[in-house]
C-alpha cells in the first residue's frame, strides 16, 4: 500500500480497458480518486467504474476525444472545478494500425499521430500548468518496446511511441525543478484486446520469442504505474521502464 497516494486525482486516459483499465484500478486500491477517460465505450468504462468501487475504491468516468485540443480543456477545466486538483496523469489512450507502410494513408497518419501522440501532448499541457504552480505532480505515459527498436508492419505505431519517449525524456529533465516527475512505461506483448488479433499459431511463436515464455498481464503493468506514482520512486524521472518480460 503507498499511503502518500491516498486522496490524490488521477486522469487515466483510455481506461475503459486494457492497461488503462488495470491501472485505474490499481491506483484505486491505493485511496486515489480515478477520472477514468473514454473515447466512445462507454460500457467498458462503466465496468472499469464497478470494478473500482466493488474494490471500495472512488472514481467517475468522463467522455472526451484526447486528439482534440478544445475537449481536453474543457475536460481538465471540469475536473479542477470538482476536484480542485489534478496529482497524476496517465498517458494511456493509443490505437495500433498494423500493415505494411506503403499501404498506409495519409488519414492513417493522422488518425495514429493524433491519438497517440497528439492525445499525449493535449492532456500533459493542461495537466502540467497547475502542477507547476503547485510544484509537485507525477506524469506517467504508456510507451511500447516498439517505441523502443521499431515493429515491422507497425511503422506509424513505432513512430508515435518512440515521439513518446522522447518526449518523457525532454520533458521529464525540464519539469524536474519543479518538482514534477514525468516517466514512461514501454509493455512487452501483454495480454490485452488489441493482441486478440493473433492467431493461437502466432501467439505460440510470440511467447517463443519472450523468454519468460509468456505474454504479461495488465496487472504486472499497472503496478509499475503505481509505483512510479508513490513517492517510492521519488528520484526517478525522464525514464522509460521496459515491462517485457526479457522480450528485448
């Protein structure tokens, strides 16, 4: 349990499911109060909601688009005035387009950029502005391995996860001063929807390939999260954490 996270505001993008569920989850267990963000399931993060409070813990869901400047404003505008505070953000929201790259578009680019890089840049600059002036705040984003060493046939995906990294790391060496820590999370091949996609065939070669021989729960990642959270990681920032089970 770490005590310092009881009755602090988390945003967690794209959290009605996944990794962004688990991680709402998580730190709900740890007495924070979760604002869990959803696109369009609305369901997922009702369930998401449910979980948490069947856990004892508190949260409210909240619709918004995170590529879209205006909306993500107004989301954070919403959240000081209910809350007066945001203590933790989580970058989570992403979509993957798996293809080779000469049969990617242009709406393909802007579509992947715009969630998963655009979505992070929106959210952290309206987090961020209260947190300096209260000189504290923690900002985790969800990263890739692909982010890392690049994915063949998820070039775009590689593309936004490695602007990602770079950003954790920039911006984590500039906000240290004051006293807000910024990190990232790079997942292995965890079990998740968005790898439902594989057959049993192709899952077996995957987990072949890990040395752990298995593909990682969003529990194992979520953790991290909360750890990176906790003032038990208080020296840590500008860092990329790989969950990978040895993958790479």
């Amino acid at each position: 349990m770490y005590d310092d996270l009881n009755g602090k505001v988390a945003v967690i993008t794209g959290a009605s499911r996944g990794i962004g569920r688990a991680i709402a989850v998580e730190l709900s267990k740890h007495g924070v109060w979760v604002v869990i963000n959803y696109k369009s399931d609305r369901n997922g993060a009702e369930k998401t909601l449910e979980i948490i409070k069947e856990n004892k813990g508190n949260g409210i869901i909240y619709q918004c688009d995170v590529s879209l400047n205006n909306t993500v404003k107004e989301m954070f505008q919403d959240i000081a005035n209910k809350y007066g505070k945001v203590d933790i953000l989580v970058n989570n929201s992403g979509i993957s387009k798996v293809g080779l790259f000469i049969d990617m578009s242009e709406l393909d680019f802007d579509e992947i950029m715009n969630v998963n890089f655009k979505g992070v840049y929106n959210c952290t600059s309206y987090a961020v502005r209260s947190m300096i002036e209260r000189k504290c705040g923690t900002i985790i984003n969800i990263s890739s391995i692909w982010g890392n060493v690049g994915a063949s046939c998820e070039v775009l995906y590689s593309a936004t996860k490695g602007a990602i990294n770079s950003f954790t790391k920039s911006l984590g060496k500039e906000l240290g001063a004051s006293g807000i820590r910024v990190n990232a999370i790079s997942p292995g091949v965890i079990d998740t929807d968005m790898n439902k996609c594989f057959s049993e065939d192709e899952r077996s070669q995957l987990k072949n390939e890990i040395p752990m021989m298995k593909f990682g729960k969003t529990e194992e990642v979520a953790k991290v999260a909360a750890f990176l959270a906790s003032d038990e990681s208080s020296y840590i920032t500008a860092q990329v954490i790989t969950v990978d089970g040895g993958m790479i």
